[in-house]
C-alpha cells in the first residue's frame, strides 16, 4: 500500500469528538483541545536512505533534520513550538561518538527554535538509523489569539504565495540546513488573513493539492512566476520537494500588499489562484494550459 493511500485509509477511521479534537489527521498538526487552549502536535520520521544518507550526511545532519521536519508542521499551522520528545533506534555497534552527534543535531535546532527536547526513547536493532520526533506546539500570539492555519480555508479567487525559493533541495542540501518558518508564519497570521497553509515536504505541486483537495477548490499555477533555486529547472520546484517553504492562500488584496512590502526576511511570491474545480492547472509562458500532475517526493515507493 502506498504512503498517502494508507494515510487516507486511516483518515476514514478516525472518528473523534470535535469539542475534544478539533483537528485529527490530515493537516500539518492535530489540534487537541486543553482546557481553554489548543494543544497541537505532530511527528515526523528520518530514515537512513529515505529521508538522509547517513554515510554522506552524517549523524548531527541526521538528528537536525528530523527536529526540523516537525517543527516546519508546527510552522505550517501558524503555532509555536512548545516542547519535543525523540525516539533513535541505532545500528548495532552505532559508535557512541556518533550517537552524541545524533542528540547535538536535534537539541541545537531545537535550542533554537526554544523548544525544550524533554525526553524520547532509545534502541538497537540490525536495521538502519530510524529516527522520530514529535513536537507539541501552542497557538501563537498574545493569549493564544492567533488561530491555527489549517489546509482546508482556501476559497475561489485566493491568491497562492510561498516564501523563498524552490527546486533542488537535495543537490544543494537545504533539505538539511532548512530552517523552519516558524516566525514568518507567526508574522503573516498576525498581520493578514491567512486562509489555508501547508509547508512545502512531499513537493509544490503535490503540498498544493493537499490544499485543494482539504478546501475543495482548484488551482492555476503561472509557470514563469514560480521562484526557482539557482541552478533548478521548473520541474524541479514543482515536483522536486523537501524545500519546507510555507504555501499559502491569502486574498488578492492582501497578496498585492505583501508581495508590494515584503515584510518577512525571505521573499513572498504570489505564484497563482485557487480556482473552482478539484485538479490543479499549470500556465505556460505562452498562456498554454496543461494539467500539473501532483506528483512529488513519496518514501518508500
Ligand atoms: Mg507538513
């Protein structure tokens, strides 16, 4: 069974109270309800061979990636990252050097982003590296007043914007070095309406569908906006994955206001419109219209 058929598979099982679980799978974070407040969380796996090669990469890489992959869903949901828990099933005879490096990894990048690694679980086995982390996060703002962005706001005539730059992420290892946007996605909940959010993983194409598919839209993308990595083709950004860039929705008006300010510390770009229909649309230089395929970056297929 493939990743997102099983995903899916789950999602028609589960069955929650909406007053106790607001939010199940299906978006960047679960949403918990805490007495007044939300308690998000998500978890996220690094695999050697999947998501790093350890041999290449290397241990501290490693462990840096898989605190990132967790704390850009935090990020995609506009929240704020509270505490993390981890889990390292090592190779047998994994050095203990190596190990120290694997913890470092983590607890830097999470240091950084004041998220506490509060505690996790330790094994061996004679498989590969597996590494998870999880994060809970809280809503962002004075008193929690920024509400969680979820992928299911986006409406007919939304604007479509991501920040940086797109392609190439494994060529140029900022599948590694990423850093999470959390802050840009705290700033642009708190200065505009952000309808729907995701961060870019599986890849721009299939992270947007996600979108369309959560809100029950369309979508058009215009080739010759989509902001390109130096050295990546279009292709690239729209299938490659692992840039963990924010892709969002936001009306007209606020898309022309951002994109005129730019108020974040990478750029915005307004890369097209959410459309009635359900598939996603690419615009070519010439104004051809052809079919975006949402494919991207699926492990283990
Ligand atoms: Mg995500």
């Amino acid at each position: 069974m493939r990743e997102l058929e099983f995903i899916e598979w789950i999602q028609g099982r589960s069955d929650f109270d909406a007053t106790k679980v607001p939010v199940g799978p299906g978006d960047d974070c679960a949403i918990v309800r805490l007495g007044d407040s939300d308690l998000l969380v998500t978890t996220d796996q690094a695999l050697d061979g999947v998501h790093f090669v350890l041999a290449e990469h290397g241990p501290r890489a490693a462990g840096r990636k898989v605190m990132a992959r967790g704390l850009s869903d935090v990020a995609a949901m506009a929240c704020v990252p509270l505490a993390a828990v981890a889990t390292a099933t090592l190779p047998r005879g994994f050095p203990p050097s190596d190990a120290e490096e694997l913890y470092r990894g983590m607890r830097d990048l999470a240091d950084e982003y004041h998220c506490p690694l509060v505690g996790g679980d330790v094994a061996g086995w004679d498989g590969a590296l597996c590494l998870s982390a999880t994060v809970f996060a809280r809503r962002a703002g004075v008193s929690g007043g920024v509400e969680p962005v979820l992928r299911g706001g986006a409406r007919v005539g939304d604007a479509i914007c991501v920040t940086g730059t797109l392609g190439g992420a494994w060529k140029s290892r900022k599948h590694l070095e990423f850093m999470p946007r959390i802050a840009e996605a705290v700033e642009l909940a708190i200065s505009c309406r952000i309808r729907s959010m995701i961060d870019i993983s599986d890849s721009l194409a299939r992270d947007l569908q996600h979108i369309c598919t959560a809100s029950g839209v369309g979508a058009e993308i215009v080739a010759a906006d989509v902001p390109l990595n130096e050295g990546s083709a279009l292709h690239d950004a729209l299938h490659d994955g692992e840039d963990y860039e924010l892709l969002f929705t936001v009306s007209q008006a606020w898309a022309r206001k951002l994109c005129d300010r730019q108020p974040l510390s990478v750029p915005i770009t307004r890369i097209g419109t959410i459309v009635k229909g359900d598939g996603l649309t690419l615009i070519g230089a010439d104004g051809t219209q052809s079919d975006l395929e949402p494919t991207g970056w699926e492990h283990g297929t």
